[in-house]
C-alpha cells in the first residue's frame, strides 16, 4: 500500500516535465510581451488586447480535450492501453473542428475590436494580431490531443521537450517578423501573431514526429489504424469535456475581459495589468502542473479499482501546492518592482504593475488549491461540478465585486485596476472552497463504493 512520501515523489515526478512544458509555453507569451514592448506601449497593449480574445476561445476546445487525459490514464491503469490509440483518433476529430471554428471566430473579432473605443494605432495592431495568430488554432488543439496521450500513459517528458523546440522557433521567429528581416515587412506586435502561428504547428509536427520514433509510445500505437468517426464516443468525450471546457473559459475569460474594461484607461494601465497578469500566469504552472499530475494518478488509481489511493494522491497533491505557493507567493512579493522592470521602462507601468504583483501574490494560495482539486476531480470523472463552481466563484462573485470597485463609486471611489484584482482575489477563494468541500464529497463517496 502506497504512503503519501511516495504518492508526493511520483506526483513530483509526473509533474517537473509538465511544468517546464507550461513555463516554455507561458515564456513565449512572456516573450512576446516583451519583444512587442520594446517597440512601443501600443504594440505591447495590442498583444494583450489580441491575447484576451484569442485565448479564451482557443482554451475553450482545449479544456474539452483536457479531458481526455484521465480517461486515458483510467486506461493505462486497467491495462487497457490498446484502447489508448482508437480513443485517441476520436479526439483528433474534435480538435479538427475545433480549430476551424476558433479560426471563424477570430476571423470575424474585428467586429468586437471596433467597438472598444481604442486607439485608432492600438485598435489596428490588435486586429493584424489576432488575424495572424488565428492559423495556428488548428495545430493547437491537435498538439494537445497527441501530448494528452504522453500524459495518460504517465510519459510527461515529450510535452518538456517540445516546449524548449517551441521557444527556440519562437524568438528568431519574432524577431523577423517584427522587425523585418529577409525582405519581409516590419510587421510590429502584429508579428508576434505569425511567430505564435508557427509555432503552434511546429510543436504539433515535432511532437509527432517524437512519438513515431519512441518506443514508449508502442504500446497504444497511435495513430497506425485511422478509424472513421464514431459518433458515440465523440458524444462521450464532448460531454465529459464540455463541462471543463466552460470551467475554463469562465475562469480565462474574467481575466480577459478585465483586460478589454481596462482598454479605455489607456494603454499604460493596459501595460501594467498585462505584466502583473503575464507574471502570475508563469507562477500558475507550478499548482497547475502538479494538478495534472494528480488527475493521471487519480485516473490511473481508479483504473486499478483503487480508490483510496486515489484519494490519498488528491490529498497530498494540494499539500505540496500549498507548499510551493508560500515560496512563490513570497519571492513575488520581494522582487515584484525588479520583476515589472523587466517588462517595460516605464517608471509609472513600473509602479502600477509592481502594486498589482503584490496582490496577486495574495491570491496564489487559493488559486492553488482550486486548480489542484479540479484536476483530482478530473481524475474522478467529475466534470460537471467545474463548470457551475468557476462560474459562481467568477461571475456572480469575483466580476461583479471587481467592477463595482473599478468602475463605480457604489462601495468606495473607484480605483481602477486594483479594484477589478481584489475581485480576482475573492472569486479564486471562493473557488478554492467550493472545490475543496466537493472534493471532499467524491472521495467520500468513492471510498464507500469501494468498502461496499
């Protein structure tokens, strides 16, 4: 019987590739905020405004592949791993659709941009933005069915591997297209849109090209007998991952829109909330990794009708996230002004984003504990639950509270960015409790099955 150091090693085990693939793939959002920065506060303010309308759409299709993942694991926990491959290519199609739909949906965003009252320089450069980026969607979701299969097997060292290939394309790739180079035209922060685009593909090849030429990946032999649609798988996966896919488009999309209400206060303010923002997204991979971790060792778990031991690895998964939050919540605290600095020279973007780090580290203890409970609540099959907490916690309680501070003078004067950041604060509370008492609730009723 498996103790709780173990379940601790393993899950640190799991979880060290996943986060260094999440921190290469959140570098290069860091990277072009940077790079688009050096340019001018408009190209860095576009880049964020383009982010916060392409992101939630593209995590929306990600979320509903995300699980996938625990499904597969349930799989590799059963020895059942030759069912790995067929579900796999069911995946595929979604992700097919998927990607063709967000690229509709960003193709007509410009409608949305014109009506935000920006900056004619801003409101053309986010435009280009997402116009580039939208050809990457497809090749997005695909790259992450194809790592979801590395992950349901426990194999999450290819996801670390790819990542460093996509950093590496990313910053030559800005670089040319933002400044110009091979006869191409000085594209701005709109360039950061194509480098991203290509990466997206590129990640998706490589990581195709790895599982072709590893063995570990033997035993599901994916992809070597295509199977035609089938309907009533796809209709499982769609209804297990719908209900993530909402989760997470109301948690990324409170984010964004927060960032499209801050628009019209111009663009240094847009500046300060995309670093602050940018910064606690690269601290987030830590809890999220390990949330990953503990989903494909629940799912793995009850694979094996062990249930109990599914409970003791949600339980010692959020310990070690809480562990680590305290760390990170500390150095943010103590380096947020130098941190800022590296973003962007401006003293008054400086002393505003410095002052929304501060509050951010605020929030990373309960944001760690609701992103870990939601992954073992993944590993449990329990879907549906996500959905209706991340949209009480976000929207009927952290945006309201954020823009009555922000905007209006109902409960103090209004004070802008940090009004809608101490909503933030109490909407991932309040997702951290309700996600730790229904966790508490599955494990309770997955143990007495097993007794029963």
């Amino acid at each position: 019987m498996e103790h709780a150091g173990f379940h601790a090693k393993r899950i640190l085990q799991l979880a060290f590739p996943v986060l260094i693939a999440q921190v290469t793939q959140t570098l290069m959002g860091f990277i072009d905020t940077v790079m688009a920065g050096r340019v001018s506060a408009a190209d860095m303010a576009a880049v964020a405004v383009g982010t916060s309308i392409w992101l939630p759409a593209i995590l929306f299709f990600q979320g509903m592949l995300m699980a996938i993942t625990p499904l597969m694991s349930h799989h590799h926990g059963a020895s059942e791993s030759n069912k790995i491959g067929p579900l796999a290519i069911q995946a595929t199609y979604i992700a097919i659709v998927g990607g063709l739909v967000v690229m509709l949906i960003l193709h007509f965003s410009n409608l949305l941009i014109s009506q935000m009252q920006l900056e004619p320089a801003l409101e053309d450069i986010s435009t280009r933005y997402i116009s580039a980026i939208l050809w990457g969607a497809p090749g997005m979701l695909l790259y992450q069915v194809v790592r979801s299969c590395g992950e349901g097997i426990s194999y999450t060292k290819p996801a670390m591997f790819i990542g460093f290939i996509g950093l590496a394309i990313n910053i030559p790739a800005n670089f040319i297209f933002i400044h110009g180079y091979f006869g191409l035209p000085a594209m701005g922060g709109a360039g950061c849109g194509v480098a991203t685009a290509i990466v997206f593909w590129a990640m998706f090849l490589s990581m195709l090209l790895y599982i072709y030429l590893s063995r570990k990946f033997d035993e599901i032999s994916l992809f070597q007998h295509w199977a035609k649609p089938d309907w009533q798988t796809i209709t499982g996966l769609v209804r297990l991952g719908f209900p993530v896919a909402l989760a997470l488009f109301f948690e990324v999309s409170i984010f964004a829109v927060i960032a499209l209400l801050l628009a019209p206060l111009g663009a240094d303010v847009v500046a300060s909330h995309q670093i602050a923002l940018n910064f606690s997204s690269i601290v987030f991979m830590v809890p999220l990794s390990i949330g990953v971790a503990v989903s494909i060792r629940v799912g793995y778990y009850l694979g094996r009708h062990q249930t109990t031991q599914s409970a003791l690895v949600a339980k010692t998964g959020i310990q070690l996230g809480l562990a680590l939050a305290s760390i990170t919540a500390v150095i943010t605290v103590v380096f947020r002004a130098n941190i800022a600095a590296l973003y962007n020279d401006s003293p008054d973007v400086i002393e505003l984003a410095s002052g929304l780090m501060l509050m951010a580290a605020v929030y990373q203890l309960s944001d760690s504990v609701q992103v870990i409970s939601s992954g073992a609540l993944r590993g449990f099959k329990d879907t549906k639950s996500a959905f209706y907490i991340t949209f009480i916690a976000y929207w009927l309680i952290g945006m309201p509270l954020g823009y009555t501070l922000a905007r209006t003078d109902i409960i103090v004067p209004h004070i802008g960015a940090y009004g809608f950041w101490t909503g933030l604060i109490a909407g991932l509370s309040s997702a951290a409790l309700m996600f730790s008492l229904r966790l508490r609730i599955i494990k309770r009723r997955a143990i007495g099955y097993e007794l029963a």
